[in-house]
C-alpha cells in the first residue's frame, strides 16, 4: 500500500496547508499561495507549531522530517504532488495544474521526492518559522488547539 495515497481527514479544516515552517522553499511557496489566493480557501499551520505536530502524528507525517507537505480539499488529506497540485489549480488562473494529474503518480511523485529531500540544501533552512504579515496572520492556524491525536 502507498504511504501517501490520499486519505479521509473530514474534521480537519477544508484548505488546511500543512508545511515546514523553517523550510525556506515551503515557506515560498506559502507566500506564493498568500499572494494569490484572492478567495482566502487556504489557511496554514507549520509542522513546528503543537497545532501542526498534532494535525501530523493523525496523518502520518514525522513532523521533525516531514517528507511531504499536505493539503486538506474535499474532506481528504492529500500529499506529495497530489497536494501540490490541488493547491495550484485551485489558485486564480492555476487551473491548468490540473492537466499534470495526466503524468503518472509515481513520476510526478519522484520529482517531488527529489526536490523535498535535497530542499534545505537547495533553498536553505531558517532558524525559525516562517511569520505571516498581520493582515495574513488569523489563516495561521498554529495558536489553534490541536485536534485530537487519533491517526486516521
């Protein structure tokens, strides 16, 4: 069975964003996601918060070397390239995101494996969590209670 085929999360927040907050490619592509999600669908939480530690042991996810980052849509938690995806094509003019769901999972996965490993050697690592601007900071979940830890 593929440890990251898609999973039920229906309790947690739809467009949920879970993401390594001192990963400073991930923390890019949050800002990417903030600039252009003009319907604010997608609110975050970093693997580093209790929020996001607790949202990580439910899902499967080692929150101190995450291997993926997930993405809440349709009641379903999804990972790797399956996130990626959902989350650009459901950014304003991203639509065509949907057309690389045509490349084989298993390929798609591999670049994205590929780029998640090597991520802090490519892009670099900070020292601390990536701090939204105070117009962003309520799509933050991390202050939130953590959900209930029951692996789903």
């Amino acid at each position: 069975m593929d440890r990251w085929i898609p999973r039920p999360a229906p309790d947690l927040p739809e467009g949920l964003i879970l993401f390594d907050g001192v990963c400073l490619f991930c923390s890019r592509w949050v800002r990417f996601v903030l600039a252009r999600d003009e319907a604010r669908r997608f609110s975050f939480a970093t693997l580093q918060s209790p929020y996001g530690r607790a949202v990580a042991v439910r899902i499967g996810i080692a929150a101190d070397d995450p291997e993926t980052n997930v993405v809440i849509l349709g009641g379903r938690a999804l990972f790797k390239s399956d996130a990626a995806i959902g989350v650009l094509s459901g950014l304003p003019g991203h639509g065509w995101a949907c057309a690389l769901k045509l490349a084989p999972k298993p390929l798609r996965d591999f670049a994205y494996d590929r780029v998640a490993k090597n991520r802090y050697r490519m892009f670099g690592k900070s020292d601390a969590c990536f701090m939204p601007s105070a117009a962003d900071r309520a799509r933050f979940l991390d202050e939130a209670a953590p959900p209930e830890t029951k692996r789903l």
